[in-house]
C-alpha cells in the first residue's frame, strides 16, 4: 500500500509539471513565495520595505537563495520551482554562499557564512552527496571555516579585540561531524590594567569526550608563537 501511495504521489506530481524533492528532504513553500519568485533565473538580490531580503545564487544546475527577515533565515533550492531546505543557525546579513567541495567526496557543496562578528564570519557546511541532494549541518558551524584539500582538514579561528581568546584549531571529518585534532589559544590577561607584556598560550586537544590542555605557555614571547602555530599567520585563506 505504502508503495503503492508512493506512486501516485509521484504521477499526481509529474502531472502537474512539479519535480520532486530528491530524497523527499525538501519542504514546499507556499504558493504565494513560489509565485513571487518564479521569474528568477540567475544570481540576484531581492529586497523588500520590511527589511527582509532574498539573495540568490547558482548551484550547479539549479539555484541556491537565502530568505533573511527578522524572524528566520532559510536555505531555499530551485529547480521547477523553490523549495525549503532547512533553517540556518544564524543571521545572514552582510554574509555569502560559497561553492566548493568541504569534505574531501568530490561533490560541490554549500558554505553559508552569516554576518561578521569583529570581522570574523561563522560558516555552516550544506553538503551534497551522489544524488545531488543538500543537508544543512548546523553542529558543525565554526568562525571563518575554511577547508584545506590537501591535509583533508578543516581549519577555524577567531581574532577578536585585544581584550578576548584568540584561537586557531583545525578538525577532521568523521561520520559527517567535525571532530577537533588541535588548537592553540591566547588567553586574554587576566585585567585590563595589565601591561607585563607576559601572555598565556595553550595548546589542546579531545580526550574522549572532553578537551583537555597539553603544552601551555607564559611568557612574553608568546604572540610570536602562536603566529607560527599549526599554520603561518593569525588568519588562513579561503
């Protein structure tokens, strides 16, 4: 019976002229947003008088869009016609999409970075597989994520104002989540008042379940350090 309701949905859709969600992991969106999006072709922007907007780009052979208003962020797909991927776990604007491979399969998929903090951007990982679908991978969001080929790896730091944490750390993939190799950070001092010059530099990795500290510095060679820790630089290229 099952299979039988299975075949009837997709006749009664292909009637229609509708495709189907690959994998049934799509949502429909209302007709209303289907029909007042239904002109766009290629990359745009689309703003409205509430503040909310729709920013679309090209994802292989279909379009990719992000719909911000003050309530909700969504990742929408469009092939026919648009459909609701998921939610995002931030604010989008002033942030972007990029197109590229984030996990070492061969497949293009989806890094969707939301709006800067102190300069820096929080990335989320969309990935797509063999049958081309999308899946949003909310828990494994990271500040300026960047994903390096060659070492299979994936890099994230944080540079904020004097007075924060800095860190640099670097996973890996494993059963599609981001499983922490190593990070080194610098601690803020301990008052606003300090001008020692002596800073605290920790390296650390997962022990199981939980984070634990190998190597810590103090001194006021620190800054030097960890420029030159795990990679060159405070930052790493996109």
């Amino acid at each position: 019976m099952k299979r039988f309701l299975l075949a009837v949905a997709l006749y009664l859709a292909a009637c229609h002229g509708t495709a189907m969600p690959e994998t049934f992991t799509l949502k429909p969106l209302p007709d209303s947003l289907n029909r007042l999006w239904r002109d766009i072709t290629t990359d745009t922007l689309v703003g409205y008088t509430s503040g909310a907007y729709l920013r679309v780009y090209r994802w292989q052979h279909d379009l990719v869009g992000i719909y911000q208003s003050d309530t909700t962020c969504m990742l929408l797909r469009k092939n026919s016609q648009w459909w609701l991927v998921d939610t995002l776990p931030f604010r989008y604007f002033g942030g972007w999409i990029d197109t590229t491979d984030l996990n070492g399969d061969g497949y293009t998929d989806l890094l969707v970075s939301g709006e800067p903090a102190n300069g820096n951007y929080v990335g989320v990982p969309v990935l797509s597989d063999a049958n081309g679908s999308l899946k949003v991978y909310p828990h494994c969001k990271h500040p300026n994520f960047t994903y390096v080929p060659e070492l299979h790896v994936v890099r994230a730091y944080w540079a904020g104002s004097w007075y924060s944490t800095f860190f640099k750390e670097e996973y890996v993939w494993k059963d599609d989540s981001l499983i922490l190799r190593e990070g080194v950070r610098m601690l803020p001092p301990a008052s606003m008042e300090d001008n020692s010059g002596i800073d605290t530099l920790e390296y650390y990795r997962m022990q199981g379940d939980r984070e634990y500290v190998y190597k810590r510095l103090i001194s006021d060679s620190s800054w030097q350090v960890y420029d030159h820790a795990l990679w060159e630089g405070f930052e790493c290229s996109r």
